[in-house]
C-alpha cells in the first residue's frame, strides 16, 4: 500500500508543481517611448518616361482646346472607335519610351480628349511575339502607362483613362518579319464612355 501512495504523493506534488509555474506573473516591462514622428517630404511624381532629348531641352505646356458637344460625336462607342479619333502609339523594341513622333501623335490625342471632356478611354499595352508571355505582358502594362502619364502630364486627368495590357496575345498585324512586329508593339486608344 505504501508505494500506491507514493505515486499518489508524487503526482499530487508534480500537479501543485505544474499549478504553481501556470499561475506564476510577469513584470509587464517597460515600453521604450515611441519616438516623435518624422515628416517626410512628399516624392516627386514621376516624369512620363520619355528619351533623353525631350528631358534635357523642350518643354510643353499643357494642351487646352475648345471644348466640342460629345452630341457631336456618334452615339454607338463601336461606331466612335472605329473613326479613328485617337492615334495608336508606337514604340522600339522592347522599349517603352515615349519618342518624339510618338509624343506628336500623343499630343493630338490630347487635343482632342480635352475637346471632348467628358470622354474615357482604356490604352491598350501590346507588344510583338518575341520574348515570354509574362516579359510581354509586363512590357505592355509599362507601355499603356507610360503613354497615360504623359496624357496626364499633357493635363489630362488621369481619372478618365483605364490601361491594361494584352502582351502579344492580340496582334494587330500578323506575320513573323520586323515591318508586322513594328506594327504589334503599340498602345492602341478605345473610347469607353462618351
């Protein structure tokens, strides 16, 4: 009987152990003060990416034209498109800079967008078959971007204007010789709301 106790006495000692360790409190320790918050100055907007000769000499004012009756315009947003206000833009291979001739076709659709203020537009990103789906996709996305910056830069809001990018997924010409792929690498303007 006597070692049934003394695993009984043993247990109970190891449980008062067990409860003693649980119930035990901590010091809650002392917080460091939080320091006074540092201003930081705001970041600069980005410049739409343009080549160098645009950056280091011209300026532009922002485009400002009469405003025009979007009355005037067709009803149907696929009759809208398919008249061809808006100039596709074209860039180099695997380049997403704004040239100089791309900035003059930019610079007219921004003349005409501020004509028709109430006008929104999506600029498609697209890009030639070569390289990887995902490299063309990321190529495109920077290349609708970079033409809405510069919009916005023209005083456009950036508000009226949507990007996405198809990569090489919606070629506007087909064939696999530099003139075609010339073609592909493009933001392509649609009208979605006038």
């Amino acid at each position: 009987m006597s070692s049934k106790y003394r695993v009984a006495a043993s247990l109970l000692c190891a449980f008062i152990l067990v409860l003693s360790f649980g119930c035990s409190s901590t010091k809650p320790k002392a917080e460091a003060p939080t320091p006074p918050p540092v201003e930081v100055a705001p970041t600069p907007a980005p410049q739409p990416n343009v080549d160098e000769e645009f950056v280091d000499g011209a300026t532009v004012e922002p485009i400002v034209s009469e405003q025009a009756s979007v009355e005037d315009l067709p009803a149907d947003l696929i009759s809208l498109n398919a008249r061809g206000y808006l100039d596709d833009v074209f860039f180099e291979t695997d380049s997403y800079t704004i040239g100089e001739a791309s900035r003059e076709h930019i610079a007219a659709n921004a003349s005409w967008l501020n004509q028709y203020s109430s006008v929104k537009i999506l600029i498609e990103g697209h890009c030639d078959e070569r390289n990887t789906r995902e490299y063309n996709l990321a190529l495109g996305e920077r290349r609708a971007n970079s033409v809405k910056d510069y919009l916005a830069f023209l005083g456009i809001s950036p508000q009226r204007i949507q990007t996405i990018s198809y990569g090489e997924e919606r070629p506007f010409s087909m064939g696999h010789d530099e003139y075609t792929w010339s073609q592909n690498r493009r933001s392509h303007f649609v009208i979605t709301a006038r």
